[in-house]
C-alpha cells in the first residue's frame, strides 16, 4: 500500500505544481492591481515627489532615446522597403507615405517603444526597487510610516506614464523619416509625393488628432504605466538576496512585453470594433 | 513598557517562536541573544508591528500592538526608532536627507527646524562631517550612525536594534556600542538590541535574554547571567558563541 503513494502522488505533482503556478500569477496580479490603485490614491502628492519625477522621467524619456531612435529608423526603412516592393508590383508606390506613417502611428510606434522601454528602464525599475526590498531599504520605509506606493512607485509612473508618449510621438517621425530616405533612394518616389501622402493620413478635417494618432499615443500611455507598475510589483515582490533580484528583472520584463502585447490588442479592438467611430 | 506574553509565530513549516514571554523595562538597554535562525529578528517585527502573531500578546505602552489600524499603528511607530543591520538608508538621497526623511514625510516642521535637529543628531552620533556624502561612498559603520541617526531623529521612546555591529570589525562595533549606551543615557530611550555578540551584550546591555529555540531560556542581569548554569549562556559568556 505505501509503495502505491508515491507514485500516484508523482503523477499528481505536475498537477500541483500548476496549481501553484496559477496560484503565484494570480497573487502577483492581485498585489501589482493594489499596488496601482494606492498609487493613484496618492496622486496628489506628486508635486511633493517632482525632483524624484524628473530624475525617472530623464532615465525614462533621455536614457532610452538613443536606442529607440536606432530601432525606430531602422524599422522605418525596413517596412518601406518590404512594402515598396509590393507596391511596385502593383503599381502603387505614391501609397508608400500613408501606409507607413498609419503603420508607425498606430501600431509599430507605440510597440517598439513599450519593448524598448520594458527591456532598458522597466528592467532598471526592477532592479533598483528589488536591491532596496532585499537591503530592508523598503521594510525601513514601512517602520518609518512612509507609503511606498506614495514614495517610490508615484514618481516611477508618473515619469513612464508621461515619457512613453513622448518617446512614441518621435519614434514615429523617425521612423517615417526613415521610410522617406528609403522611398527616395530604392522605390524612386520624390519628397515631397511623400510628405504629402504622410500629411494626408496624419491630419483630420474633424478633430485635432486623427484616430490612428491619438489611439496609438492611448496605447503609448497604457504602456507607459503598466510597464512601470509592472516593473515596481516585480521589484517589491523580490526575495532573497541578489538571486531575487535578478528574478524579479526578468520577471518584470516578461509580464511587461505580454501586458504590452494583450493591452495593445484590447485597446485596438476597442477603438476600431467597439468604438468604430 | 515592551511587553510580549506567550507569542508564537510560524513562517511557512517552521515554528520560530513557541510561548515567547519578554518584558523590557523602562530606560534600560534590553539585549535578546541567540544564535543564528533563533528568531531575534521576528521578535523585533512584532514589536514594529510589521509582524503578527499567530497566538499570543505583543504590547507597546500598553496598547496590543496587532489590534491596531494602520493610523494607529502609524502613531505608536513615531514613538520608535528602527536600526537595520546594515542602516537600510536610501541610497539616492545624501545622509542628511536619509535622516531628515521621518521628519519630512511625516511632520509639519519647518525646514529650518527640522535641519537644526538633523545637524543637532548627526552631531551626537558623530556624522555632522558627512551629512552630505551619500550612503555608497561612506564606510558600513558610518552608515550605521546615520542609520541610527535616524532612528533617533524622532526623538523616539524606544529603539529597536537589529543586530547593530553585524560586519563591522571590532573596534567599530565597539565604537558603536558605546554610542548605543550614550544614546540612552542622553536620550532616555528604552532599547531592545537583538545580537549573537557576546562583546555587544557587554556593553550595551542593562538586562540580558538569551533566546533559544523559540523562547527565553534565561534572563537576568549581566551579574546573574554570569551566575547562570545554563549550557547556552555558559557558551555565549565564554565566547563560544560568538
């Protein structure tokens, strides 16, 4: 009889450890969802927090420039070229303009810099925020009656929430002054045929922004924010040691790029199938 | 009065405290010895509040500390300061802002006033020369002071020390131990310091408690301690344990 335990217990252990699995998802959500909700409690005390606003918002918004400036014109050139092609089988290559700007302003703009923020300032969060969790940096908070959400988080958010917008609205026009350069010398279109083109899908006769902008800068903005909070929840949840905090970075990261993929989808069905016009 | 009667506690499968009855007295220094894992540390948490017991009684000035709200519980940690074992100060902020930070987040002082204290306690723990380095450029002992510095700015009623001379070699520790034993003199504060240091109980302890496998085992003054048949205090006394 005893020798029959184990081995049903064996084929239960997978079980289990899905269980716990889920388990660990769920309380992540649970804290990272009540660690957002405190901290948009505390909103108002963000202009006590400014200076520790503008030091995130430089590493958010400055730091990462340099990068998603690269990535964003190499992208740019990449979809013109793999696009012109197409066009120029079918004839069509004055459309290189919109379609490029309405690829960059509604999706590929805001994606490129959600990922490049997740990997270089969302990972740094982590970090930071983990080596205070395991150095009793944040225990020490606590004891002094210091809300972290207030104190640590607040100031994160703000500055992501604020700089991914920002960083997405120039990735943008870089990328699409990559297409440019890529329209002109590879597919034969002149300067100007394309600027009126880009002009064209970027303006709206009925309101300020047109759709694809202003839906693609919410994107950026949702973004901004869960890549912090995610980063933050990650970082408050580290344990033991550097080990844990190295786990709570690529932690951050991961949930950061699979929030950004399934926000991005959400908020997309929501504005063109839900609220098509 | 730090007062805990029959308090257990039990993280994750193993039972750190089993019934721990601990009394500190007004304006003395308390030292809780024990080995490593003997749950010294649990013990301050409790204290704090960051902790709650699974059974027993935790009271601070009378007031059962695990019953409280979070105001409440706000209000009885003003009257405490919390030294970590490595002063736990933050790391972007220079010392004088590490120190200032309990003042300024949690009072309405004026900034005029709140620097005249922060000099005023930097100057009892000796860091008035380094109030403006930041916590990576000085040493772990001075990171202590200003760690203690703040714990103090408060003027607090009580001061928890967790294992205060973790790492430092022994002059520093002792240096920090005779700060220990001004600070109560000067400040009048109760203390409860959790150590495994023989040398540390030596100096800085009024009352000693010797903690083992989740409970006191003995407790007295260091003159009773001495007298003390026990295996474990005989091999902390003699420095075995150390």
């Amino acid at each position: 009889m005893s020798g029959t335990k184990p081995t049903v217990r064996g084929w239960l252990e997978p079980v289990r450890q899905a269980g716990a699995q889920v388990d660990e998802v769920l309380c992540a959500a649970g804290y990272t969802v009540g660690l957002l909700v405190r901290t948009f409690a505390a909103t108002r005390y963000l202009p006590r927090r400014r200076r520790f606003f503008l030091d995130a918002a430089h590493a958010a918004g400055v730091k990462s420039m340099p990068v998603s400036l690269v990535v964003a014109l190499f992208a740019g050139m990449i979809l013109a070229l793999q696009t012109g092609i197409e066009l120029r089988r079918l004839g069509q290559t004055e459309l290189i303009g919109n379609i490029l700007s309405l690829s960059m302003c509604r999706e590929m703009g805001p994606f490129m810099t959600g990922i490049i923020l997740a990997a270089t300032v969302g990972s740094a969060i982590a970090a930071e925020v983990g080596t205070m969790k395991v150095s009793d940096e944040v225990t020490a908070l606590d004891v002094m009656s210091i809300d972290v959400a207030n104190y640590i988080v607040l100031p994160r958010v703000a500055a992501m929430t604020l700089m991914c917008p920002t960083v997405t609205v120039v990735t943008d026009l870089v990328g699409i002054a990559g297409g440019a350069v890529v329209s002109h010398f590879h597919l034969g279109i002149t300067q100007q045929t394309y600027w009126l083109a880009v002009r064209e899908s970027l303006t709206s006769t009925t309101s300020i922004l047109p759709k694809d902008v202003y839906v693609g800068l919410v994107k950026a903005i949702v973004f901004g924010c869960t890549i912090a909070i995610v980063s933050c929840s990650a970082g408050l949840r580290a344990g033991g040691g550097a080990l844990g905090v190295g786990r709570a970075v690529q932690r951050a990261v991961m949930a950061s790029i699979i929030l950004i993929i399934v926000l991005g989808y959400a908020i997309t069905w929501l504005f063109y199938f839900l609220l098509p016009e | 009065m730090i007062e805990l009667r029959g308090v257990c506690k039990r993280l994750g499968s193993r039972e750190v405290l089993r019934g721990l009855d601990l009394v500190v007295p007004e304006g003395l220094n308390y030292v809780l010895m024990g080995r490593s894992g003997t749950g010294k540390s649990v013990t301050l948490k409790h204290v704090i509040g960051i902790l709650r017991p699974d059974a027993g009684s935790v009271k601070v000035d009378g007031v059962e500390v695990p019953g409280l709200r979070r105001k409440e519980l706000q209000e009885l940690r003003r009257k405490m300061g919390y030294l970590f074992q490595n002063g736990a100060l933050i790391n972007w902020l220079t010392v004088e802002e590490n120190v200032a930070l309990p003042l300024v987040e949690n009072t309405r002082m004026a900034r005029s006033e709140i620097r005249d204290r922060v000099q005023e306690t930097l100057k009892v723990v000796g860091m008035d020369h380094a109030a403006r380095q930041f916590p990576p450029d000085v040493s772990g002992g001075m990171r202590l002071r200003a760690g203690l510095a703040r714990a103090l700015v408060g003027r607090p009623r009580y001061v928890l020390y967790d294992e205060p001379n973790a790492g430092l070699d022994p002059i520093m520790a002792r240096q920090i131990h005779e700060l220990i034993a001004h600070v109560r003199d000067r400040f009048q504060v109760t203390g409860l310091l959790v150590t495994h240091s023989r040398q540390c109980a030596l100096d800085t302890g009024d009352r000693i408690g010797v903690l083992d496998e989740g409970r006191i085992v003995a407790e007295g003054t260091m003159e009773e301690m001495w007298q003390s048949t026990h295996p474990l205090v005989r091999s902390f006394l003699s420095g075995h344990a150390d």
